[in-house]
C-alpha cells in the first residue's frame, strides 16, 4: 500500500488556505482586498499573514501612497511550491472522490 | 473525526482553494464605460472638424478628453474602499492601451506637421491601432465580442483606403458606433450583470 501525504499544516488551516490562493492569482494584493475577499477580523489576518510571512511563503512591503500608509502582501515563490505541493496532496489523499 | 467526514473537510479545502483563486483573477473593474467616452469624444472631434475645418479641432478634443478621462479614473479610485490587486492580464492590457496612446499621439500629430496628413491615412492608421488593440486585449481575455470589434476596426481600415472622403468619413462613423458606442454599452452590461452576481454570491 502506497503511504498518504501529509499535509502541509501552514497551508492547512483555512485562512491560510484562502490567503495563499487569493495571492496565487494576482502580482500584489493589500490588506483591505484579503480581508474583504476572505470576511476575516483585522486582527486574525494580520496574525494569520504573519505565521505565512514567517514560513516565508508571503513577502509583505510596507509604503506610503499620497501620504497615506499601504501594506502590499505578494506571495513568494517558495510561498506558489508550498500551495502546489499541497493540492497535489490533497488530490491524492482524496483520489477518486474529487470526482464524484 | 470519522473518514468521511474528514473527506468532506478535505474536499472543502479543494473547492475553497478554486473559489479564492477565481475570486483573485477576476476583474471587477468597469471598462465599458471608457469605450463609450472615446467613442463620443471621437464623434465631437469629427463635428468639430466638419463644421469649423479647424485643423487642432482633433488635437485639442483628444487634449481635453485625455484631461477629463485621467480626473474621472482619479475621482473613482478614491471613492473606491479597497483597491483591486494588480494581475499580470491586467498589467498585459494597460500596456497595449497606452502603447496605442502614445503612438497615435506622436504618430497623428507628426503627420500632421509634416504635412503628409489626409483624412484616409488618418482614419485607417487609427482604425489599425484600434483593431490592433481590441484584437490584442479580446484574445488575452478570450473575449469574442472584443476580438469581433477588432475585426469591424481592420474592416475599416482596409475600406478606408479606398472610395471618397465622404465614404471614408460614413466607414468612420460606423466602426465608432459599433465597436466604441455599442460594444461600450454591451460591456456595460456585462460588468452589472457580474456585479449582480458576485453581490447574490456574497449573500
């Protein structure tokens, strides 16, 4: 019997989950566009992004624009291996199921 | 947690990962308005010239235009809540966009001053730049009524070269009506009918 995967537990948890597929699709995103695409509080985003900035999966660059302070999170490239890992993962532990 | 109950949570993994990542690519921006400004300001220019035969009348209307379009996005951006993150699709066609601008307006006016300029190499070198610049962004999006645009806009280019000034003028006319006033209003369209959807999936 072949052995399952085990699942990467950064990714697993389901904001951490949403966080890195939300940054898989776009160049650069803020703070504000995560927390309105994910529903998330302030404070568990912030707490959530940084356990992916520490993994090294999410870079985050901090500037001013017109005087007004922007956070600007981008996934890294370790951040998109990390999430492609993971799916394949998950397919493979779920195997036939996906398509039923 | 019993197997397939820790399945269903797995499986709840797969389908969110292709939520977020649909949610990220797609645009919410609205551009079919831009088309149906262009495309009036064309229409003023086109007056302008044929009732006053000024020669800047295109110059200075594309001027202005280009002032009151630039206030518009600004004035949009800053009602806007959040900002949406950039994409390499959307990086692709601002790029097409504005290479277009800047071409046409060095192109236009060079001609112009050279005094190589006639109504025919002016609306089939604008008719190109424009199918040039639909064709580009349809396919990049894998739109058809975008890529159909770009084709009425290489028609006229093509018809632009031949017959009379007043021919040249009427096949003008038409591609704007069609690929800026329609094709603006049907994108138009599109964008509230998505709005609509995304605002009842969010319910």
């Amino acid at each position: 019997m072949s052995e399952l995967p085990e699942l990467n537990p950064v990714i697993h948890g389901k904001l951490r989950l949403a966080l890195l597929s939300l940054l898989v699709g776009v160049e650069e995103a803020e703070f504000t566009w995560l927390r309105s695409k994910t529903g998330s509080t302030d404070g568990n985003l912030g707490a959530q992004i940084a356990k992916l900035e520490e993994a090294g999966y999410v870079s985050v660059e901090k500037k001013f624009v017109q005087r007004k302070p922007q956070t600007l999170y981008r996934m890294t490239e370790a951040g998109r291996a990390a999430l492609s890992e993971y799916i394949q993962a998950l397919k493979k532990l779920l195997g036939g199921a996906i398509g039923a | 947690m019993t197997a397939s109950n820790e399945e269903l949570g797995l499986k709840d993994r797969l389908n969110l990962i292709e939520t977020m990542i649909s949610e990220g690519r797609r645009t919410t921006e609205s551009w079919g308005w831009t088309f149906v400004f262009w495309g009036v300001a064309y229409y003023i220019a086109i007056a302008w010239t044929a009732i006053y035969h000024w020669p800047w009348a295109w110059l200075v209307t594309m001027a202005g235009a280009w002032v009151l379009y630039s206030a518009i996005i600004r004035s949009k951006q800053k009602n806007k809540p959040e900002r949406r993150p950039g994409t390499t699709i959307g990086r692709a066609i601002f790029a097409i966009w504005i290479s277009m601008g800047v071409s046409l307006s060095l192109l236009l006016p060079a001609l112009g001053f050279s005094d190589r300029f006639n109504q025919h190499i002016f609306v089939a070198i604008v008719a190109a730049m424009l199918g040039v610049a639909n064709g580009a962004s349809g396919m990049i999006i894998r739109w058809k009524a975008q890529i159909a645009s770009a084709f009425v806009w290489w028609a006229a280019t093509v018809a632009a070269c031949f017959g009379s000034d007043d021919q040249c003028t009427v096949v003008f006319l038409v591609a704007i009506f069609l690929c800026q006033i329609v094709f603006g209003v049907y994108a138009m369209n599109c964008e509230a009918r998505l709005r609509k959807q995304q605002e009842a999936n969010h319910v």
